[in-house]
C-alpha cells in the first residue's frame, strides 16, 4: 500500500482509476437518489414511462422554483465530477480521461439507482429528460442513448487516463 509521505512517489495512475470509479459511482447513487424525490414532486415517482417532455416541463413550471435548482444541481454535479478529474492527473489528456471515465460510471451508476431504488426504467428503451441545461425537448431520449455514450466514454477515457505521463 503507498503511503502519504513527503518525498514518496505518488499513487500510480492506474491506482487511482478504481478510487475514480467509486467515487463517480457514489455520485451516480446521490444523483438517483435525488431524481426520485424531483420525480415525487412532479407525481411521476412511480410511472413506468416519462410523459412526454412538454408534460414534464408543464409540470416543471408548476413549482416555478424547481427548474432552476434541479439545472443548478446538473452544474454543480458537472463541476464536481470535472474538478475530481482535474486533481486525478496533472496532463490535460489524463484529466480528459479521468472525466470520461467518471462521467460514463457516474451515468451508468445514475440508471442503475433509479432501477433499484424505483424499478424504473423499466427497458433501456424507455424515454428519459437526460440534462435540463438548456431545456429543450431534443434532450428527451431512450434511456439506451446516454447509456452507450457512457459505455464509449469509460473506453476511450481510460485509453486516455492511461495513456498519458504524469
């Protein structure tokens, strides 16, 4: 095990893959967790489909507070995952590997808590509001699409992630 000691060399890059793994998975639970109490205020907590986006966003504007603190915490998430990333290596190219990585896990992570925790979605062909940043009915899609999006980004951030020097 390495140790935290003046003059010792720090943690290999590969080391720190699996600690980025975990942390992004962490956030992806926190971020189900939070989605079902926004789906309980709009009353669509225990549906097996997403109405469509003009319905969701109807629903949005009844709790006039709710859209922008659910797109402030998409930024916030955003810039956590990107500063853990930034302190995961020293070179751009490991540090646009390390958030790939981080956001692929932490979005896989995301369904899977919403599946465990809702039951929901009930196919990878389920409709979901992926980002509210900026609203716009083109974000609306199968929940299958950002799922392999972030199948391709934990591959090419970890070819990236590993391939750098630091």
């Amino acid at each position: 095990m390495k140790r935290f000691v003046r003059g010792a060399p720090p943690l290999a890059r590969g080391g720190r893959l699996p600690a980025l793994a975990v942390f992004a998975a962490a956030m992806g639970w926190l971020e189900a967790v939070v989605v079902v109490y926004i789906r309980s205020l709009l009353g669509i907590a225990h549906t097996g489909t997403i109405p469509p986006a003009a319905e969701v966003f109807r629903r949005f504007r009844a709790l006039p507070w709710l859209l922008p603190t659910e797109q402030g915490r998409e930024v916030a998430t955003l810039l956590m995952l990107a500063a853990v990333a930034w302190l995961a290596a020293s070179r751009l190219r490991a540090r646009l590997g390390a958030f790939l990585v981080i956001f692929g896990v932490w979005d896989i992570t995301y369904y899977l808590g919403l599946y465990a925790l809702l039951r929901w979605p009930p196919s990878l062909s389920t409709r979901d509001l992926l980002f509210l940043i900026p609203p716009h009915p083109w974000w609306y899609q199968p929940v299958w699409v950002p799922v392999a999006i972030s199948v391709g980004m934990i591959a090419l951030g970890a070819r990236l992630y590993g391939g750098g020097r630091d």
